[in-house]
C-alpha cells in the first residue's frame, strides 16, 4: 500500500511533501493545541470512518467508535471526542481528559 495515510498527513503537514504525498488527500486537516499542553494534527479522508492522528511525534489511526452525540474515536490508548458544537478533547497516554481547541 506504500505510505500509511498517517504517515502520509503527517509528512505532508510537517516535512513538506516527503513520500510524494499531496495535502489535497485530506477531506479536513486540523491542528489543535490542549489544556495540558498537548498539541496535535487529525486528517480525514473521503470516504473513510477514521481519524488519522499525528501526536507525540507519532502516527497514529483511531478508529471511530459509537457516540451518543458528536464524534468519537479510539485506538492504540488514544480517544479524540468531536461534539456536534465543536468542543473537542483528547485522553491519551493515561492522562486524564483535556480540553483542545482548533489553533
């Protein structure tokens, strides 16, 4: 398959366009900066349910999970909550909950 989609986004947003990747891929890329600290870029892709993270210098892919309101995803210890009023937050490496907002 070549380069994983995160990696893709990820190379795309930070290094330049390594991997012939082309930012027009990306239905939505946003950057979003956390209370604690936490700074992070999510891709989504046409046709594709899932949320491509890059986080703590690493690619990440979460899968999206059953939400009562908004959206949510999860995987690899990661969960990112988009509600239908726009507030998001993100719970990862056994921090608690936090807080982010589109930077």
């Amino acid at each position: 398959m070549g380069c994983h989609k995160a990696i893709l986004l990820a190379v795309t947003m930070l290094a330049g366009g390594i991997c012939h990747a082309r930012q027009a891929d990306a239905q939505t890329v946003r950057t979003y900066r956390c209370a604690d600290g936490t700074q992070f870029i999510v891709g989504f892709y046409d046709g594709d349910k899932r949320a491509f993270l890059q986080i703590d210098g690493e690619p990440v892919t979460l899968a999206k999970r059953l939400a009562v309101s908004g959206a949510r995803y999860s995987g690899a210890g990661i969960t990112l909550t988009i509600g239908k009023a726009g507030t998001t937050t993100v719970k990862h490496l056994k921090r608690p909950v936090t807080a982010c907002a589109v930077i």
